[in-house]
C-alpha cells in the first residue's frame, strides 16, 4: 500500500488593528498586535510550512510576515 500524505492547513486571524472607516486595505497592526503576531511566529516555529496565504490587507500581510521571513517564504 502507497505512504499517506497529510496536509495542514493553518488558519490565522490577523492580529490587533484599530478600525480607521474607510482605511481597510493600508490600517496596520496596533502595537498589542505586532506583539501578538510575533507570538504566533513563534508557535508556528516548530510546524513545517511549504506556503503561504494572505489577503492583499496591511493587517493581514504584517502578522504573518515573521513565519514567512523565517522560511524564505513570498
């Protein structure tokens, strides 16, 4: 019988932004943010991750820039 292959898929909410009406795509994260997506990056060291997934958001990008940067990753 063939090796099974298992795929993981991680679902990450961005982090911590202040809502600014009308500044959806450029807001970033808020400080309590930034904090809480390297946490993550951290967490996320251990795991094995072959891509990476993002809304075109400020928000979105910033909280899993760290993950990518650490894997050579787009």
């Amino acid at each position: 019988m063939g090796e099974s292959i298992t795929t993981n898929i991680y679902m990450v909410r961005h982090s911590e932004s202040p809502f600014i009406h009308g500044d959806e795509r450029t807001r970033k994260l808020s400080k309590d943010g930034e904090l809480d997506a390297e946490k993550v990056a951290k967490l996320m060291l251990r795991e094995k991750i072959d891509e990476i997934v993002s809304s075109h958001f400020a928000r979105s990008i910033q909280t899993i820039e760290a993950i990518a940067t650490t894997r050579n990753l787009d």
